[in-house]
C-alpha cells in the first residue's frame, strides 16, 4: 500500500510522470533497480516546488518480497535537475 500510494503521490505532483528502468537486479526475494523519472511538476514533491519546468531525478529503488506482496523498500534519491 505504501508503494502504490507513493506512486499516486508523484503522478497526482508530476501528471506528465515517465518512469524508466536502467538496471534491475534480482537476488533471491530482493529486488534492487536503478530509476530515472522525469516530468514536470505541477504541486510541491517532498518540499520541490513547481517551477514550470521539466525535470528528471534518478535513484535507486530495493524491495524485499513476501509470497504476495512488497514486505519492505528503501530508497535513494538525488536531486531534481533540470532538463
């Protein structure tokens, strides 16, 4: 829920999102990927305030799976810069 929730966040601040994939690792029940977003925000993101300009931020994303669900995330996040 938290993850499914995180993600309306940022589509509800960024409506023109684009989320892309660079690298994906699975190891047993982790997975771990490298994640660049990018868009134009149009409502403040975790203290980012729109500015009316596109821009792209890249992190990385590792979720511990349970039998059907995510059990616990963590994540790293540089700034957003602008395209």
């Amino acid at each position: 829920d938290a993850v499914v929730n995180l993600f309306r966040m940022m589509w509800d601040a960024f409506p023109d999102l684009e989320v892309r994939v660079e690298d994906m690792l699975v190891d047993g029940d982790r997975i771990s990927s490298r994640i660049v977003m990018s868009g134009t925000p149009e409502q403040e993101f975790f203290g980012y305030r729109p500015t009316g300009k596109r821009v792209s931020r890249e992190g990385v994303m590792t979720f511990r799976l349970g039998p059907r669900s995510f059990v616990e995330g963590w994540a790293t996040w540089g700034p957003f810069i602008e395209d």
